[in-house]
C-alpha cells in the first residue's frame, strides 16, 4: 500500500462529507478570508520589525 493512500482516503472521505452540508461553501469563504487576513497582518508585522530594526541600525550610525 502507498504511503499516501489512508491520507488521500481520508481527504477524499472528507470532501464528500462536505459537500453534503448546503453552507459549506460559506464556511469555507470565511475561513479562506480569515488566512489571508492572518497572512497579510502577519507580512506586516515583519516589515514593521524589518523597519524598526533599519530605524536602530541607523540611529547607531549617527550616534557614531
């Protein structure tokens, strides 16, 4: 038996599962939006850091 096959059984079991509930689709939606949204709040935080950190660098530079 391949490695991948109970995962891929399972996945598939799932998906059928789903597609039996009529809001799934919805539900699915929000939680794409909430992963993007996690994902753009998380790029901003490290450009954020990313600044802040240049902003040190060059501050150490003034000071000599």
């Amino acid at each position: 038996m391949p490695n991948g096959l109970p995962f891929s059984a399972l996945a598939l079991a799932a998906l059928l599962l789903a597609s039996l509930n009529p809001d799934v689709e919805q539900r699915l939606e929000t939680i794409a939006t909430a992963a993007q949204n996690t994902k753009e709040a998380i790029r901003n935080i490290r450009q954020g850091m990313q600044n802040f950190h240049q902003g040190i660098i060059e501050l150490q530079k003034l000071r000599g």
